[in-house]
C-alpha cells in the first residue's frame, strides 16, 4: 500500500458546508409535514347548513358574536381546513 492510500479522509470546509445544507432541508421537510392542528365546526344545526363564507362571517367577522383571531387566516374556504360537523349540508371535500 502506497503511502497515499493509507491516508484516511478527513472532511473538508466545502464538505461540512454541504452536510449543513442536506441536514438543513431534512429538518425543513420533516418539520414541515406535521399535521395542522385547526378547530373543528361544532355539529350543531348553525354550522350543518352553513356552505360559503359569507356565512361564516355573519358570526365571524370582526363584528361578529364569535370573531376570527387578527392572526387567522384570510381564505376565502373555510372548509379546507376546518373539519366538516356530522351531517354537513355542503358538498364533501
């Protein structure tokens, strides 16, 4: 065996660096993926026959009985993500 082929890699700057990035997007991608954690339509007459947003908002709204968080989204579907009450009168998602 030759001297140089005896020698053991040993990493460098570039090849950190690029560990670094694969771990980084791994850690993105793995975060990423979790579930959304959204509140579900109570199941009650009210929200069984309730299909647009406009809907929604009667109570909703910033003047509503029940107003959205300022930090909630501003979809215009509100079904995407919260979950439809048993007996929904709206099409299924």
């Amino acid at each position: 065996m030759t001297e140089q082929q005896k020698k053991s890699w040993k990493p460098g700057k570039r090849d950190l660096v690029f560990l670094g990035v694969i771990a980084a997007v791994v850690l993105v991608l793995v975060l990423g993926t979790t579930d959304r954690k959204t509140i579900a339509v109570p199941s009650d007459d009210t929200h069984r026959s309730v299909t647009a947003k406009a809907a929604c908002m009667a109570c909703h709204d910033s003047a509503g009985v029940h107003p959205q968080p300022a930090t909630h989204t501003k979809m215009d579907r509100c079904f995407l993500c919260h979950t439809q009450p048993e007996g929904w009168a709206g099409a299924p998602k």
